[in-house]
C-alpha cells in the first residue's frame, strides 16, 4: 500500500513538473502543415495594410519552414492596449508594431526580447547597414531594442495650381514661418479658401521644436538620464504657438481638428492650400489630386538653419512569452523586412523611406521616384538632418498622454486662449504624468 501511495506521489509530482516546465518552455505553434507559426499584429490600415500583407504574402512563399500570419489590430492605441492585456503571456503575438513614441514604455515593459540579443549572435546582419539618422531614433544606450519598419517624416503639401492663382511661384515654397504666413494671407485674398493647415497632432509640434534644435524633455530629451521635466514652453515652443495664433487671428489658418483623413480630404477638395503631412500620405495626395501637389520641407522660424526631423511611423518588436524556437522565426522574418530590396518595393507602395540605405540603388524604387519626385523630399529631409538628441526624438514613457495634452492646448490655442499661458500648463500637466510614471517604474 505504501508503494502504491509513493508511486502515485511520484506520479502527481511528475504531472506537476511537467506543466511547470511547460509555462517556462512555451509551446511552438505550427500550422497544420507543419510550420513555425509567427503571429504579427501591426496597426496599418489601407494602402499600407496591403503594402503588408504583401510583404509577408512574399516571405512566406520565400521559405517552407515558417509561417507569418499579419493580423491587422486597428490603431497604434488600440494595438498598443491590446498588447498590454496579453504582454508578457503565450496569449502575446510574435511580433508587434508599435509606434515611435511606445519606445520606452515598450523597452520597460518586461514583455519584450530586445532584438539586440539575436542581433549579436548573427553573422549576417549588421546595423551599420540601416539609416544612421533613423538608427539614432531606436537604439537605447548603442543596443537595438526594434527594428525600425514604416518611418516617415513631416513636409508640406500644397497645391501648385492654387499658387498659381494667388501668383506665387510654385516651384518656390515656403522655408520660413513668416514666408508661410505671407503665402497663406496671399492664398486665402486669392482664393478664399485656408491658406495653411495643420492637423492637431502632437508630432507636428514635436518636428517644429526638433527643427529649430529644441528640447522636449531635460536631460538630453531623456537620452541620458531620465527624463523628469518638460521644455515645451521654452522660447522654440512659443514660437510655434506665436506663429499658429497669429495666422489664426488672421483668419488665413485651417483647423481641420484631429483626423487625418479630413484634412487630407480638404487638401484634395482646394479647401486648403498648405498643409503639414506625413511622408505616407505622398502616394495619395498625388494619385488623388486634380492639382498638380508639390512637397516642401518643415518651415523653420526666420533667422535660423533647419535642423532636420525626427523620424515617425513605427518599429517591430518582439515578445518575450514565446518559444525561443518562435523567437527565432520571428527574427528571421524582421531581417526580410530590412532586406533592402523588400524595403524598396514598401517605400515605393506606401511612401515610407527605406531603413537601408542601399535600397535608393533599387531599380525599383528609383523608376518610382522619377514617377513620383515628391517621394524625395522626404528622403532628402532626413538625410539632410544633424543627428543631435533634439532630432533624436524625445524618451518618456507617457508620450501618447502628452501627445493629448498639446493637442488640447492647440485646440484652446484655437480658441482665443493665451499662448504662454497655455504652454506652461501643458508643460505641468506633462511633468505631472511623468513623475507618476517614473514612480511607476522606480525610475
């Protein structure tokens, strides 16, 4: 009887065993014909969504030992809190596309494997091969937590036949707020319409300060410390709002609020004659105008050199609740996505600039550009950027709120409310969800 009751021990000691190996060694998923499963969430709806799923159409028909399966998620917010529920779990997707602005938060997460691991155990891939000024953006401390994937940086838009009829000359746009403002009162006497734009989005804002060489945050915009203090209001933040408020005053400035697709829908319709734009939206600007679209770079203040960009758009990631077996599948798949020809074939569908430098020599993306010169704009911007830790962009891992919080003080701004005033207390307001953060995290 003792035996028995001893062996039956053994038995449930061993059952118990087993499953705690296994929530330590997650399962590999395979597909029913006998593949690695990688699951990739990412947040690109329209042209760039099926930008993506041919992507990955191509790297599965590329290989028979993986399978990627692309699973559209919504927005970079609704992604992002999807994430959040299943972080960190086998219920985690392989690979997740976040964007710019989660980097911090994402490498503080506890739920990701920084891709500098495999990086480092890979004689064949080399970050010296990838964009320095977009490398600046996602490396922490020289290790590579993502790879950056759609990247983008702010321009102008306008429209060549409406400046035209004001009798201003279309192949010289604006470079400086004052001549935006000129341009604009010019445009609206002549047509009637806006003549400037921007969407209430706190990345224009970001990219305005980063262009005169300004701070977001201390501490090197929290690059080398971190970050416990906002800088918004300083003299680079009130001319932006200066600059805003008194084309607003003026009448000559458009506010088309916070979606993308209504003020690229006044854009199209002539209800605007300027306005500030994503790199991704160059394709669709120019395919759906009846105008001739011409592309500028960011206006500066008068008196001052640009300093360039920060890169936008979004990186891969990948999770840490999976099989390391997964890990690697899924490290295989991120590598094809900086392949320079895959990066050639999605900037010439989607807009977005390539990672590698080596994919400009594509001739696929070159036939593109002659097609479409707008493209290089933003190629140009970029490369035309002084890598400083302005245009490195800004670390904290409450950037969606702050985003919000500037966005809201744009939309006061709008509506009579004093521009200082208005800096200072979203510069509060920042600071606030940062300590709150920082306590979080123990930072």
């Amino acid at each position: 009887m003792k035996k028995l009751f001893s062996l039956a021990v053994l038995v449930i000691l061993s059952v118990f065993l087993l499953a705690a190996c296994g929530d330590d060694d997650p399962e590999v998923e395979m597909t029913d014909d006998g593949k690695r499963l990688v699951t990739f969430w990412h947040a690109m709806g329209g042209g760039p969504g099926e930008a993506i799923d041919e992507m990955v159409n191509s790297y599965n028909e590329s290989q028979d030992e993986i399978y990627v399966d692309a699973v559209y998620q919504g927005s970079y917010e609704e992604l992002l809190n999807q994430l959040r529920a299943v972080g960190g779990t086998s219920e985690a997707p392989s690979i997740v596309q976040v964007y710019e602005v989660g980097t911090q938060y994402m490498s503080e997460s506890g739920f990701i494997e920084p891709l500098q691991t495999f990086i480092d155990g890979d004689d064949d891939f080399s970050v010296d091969n990838l964009e320095e000024n977009i490398l600046g953006y996602y490396q922490l401390d020289g290790d590579l937590y993502s790879m950056p994937f759609n990247t983008s940086n702010a321009i102008m838009f306008y429209n060549k036949d409406m400046f035209r009829e004001a009798g201003l000359d279309p192949e010289q746009p604006p470079r400086t707020f004052s001549e935006v403002q000129e341009y604009s009162q010019q445009l609206n006497d002549a047509t009637g319409e806006a003549g400037f734009a921007i969407l209430i989005y706190g990345w224009f804002f970001e990219q305005l300060l980063a262009n005169q060489g300004g701070l977001y945050l201390n501490n090197d915009n929290g690059r080398s410390a971190v970050a416990d203090e906002a800088l918004i209001n300083g003299e680079e933040g009130q001319r932006i709002f200066e600059w805003l408020n008194e084309m607003n005053e003026a009448g000559t400035l458009g506010n088309f609020g916070r979606q993308w697709d209504d003020i690229r829908t006044a854009f199209a319709a002539e209800n605007v004659a300027m306005y500030l734009d994503s790199t991704a939206a160059t394709r669709g600007n120019v395919e759906g105008a009846d105008f001739e679209v011409g592309t500028a770079f960011l206006p500066v203040p008068d008196g001052m050199d640009p300093q360039g960009v920060i890169v936008g758009g979004g990186s891969l990631w990948m999770t840490n609740g999976i099989a390391e077996e997964t890990q690697e599948a899924a490290f295989d798949f991120i590598k094809y996505t900086a392949d320079p020809e895959v990066q050639a074939v999605w900037a010439g569908a989607t807009g977005y600039f390539p990672i590698s430098p080596e994919a400009y020599n594509n001739e696929i993306l070159q036939d593109i550009y002659e097609e479409y010169p707008q493209f290089t704009t933003s190629v140009d911007q970029l490369q035309n950027t002084t890598l400083t830790p302005a245009t490195q962009g800004a670390l904290m891992g409450v950037f969606p709120e702050a985003r919000n919080i500037v966005e809201n003080a744009i939309e006061a701004l709008y509506q009579g409310e004093d521009p200082q005033e208005l800096l200072d207390q979203a510069a509060a307001d920042i600071e606030e969800q940062i300590e709150r953060y920082n306590q979080q995290q123990g930072n």
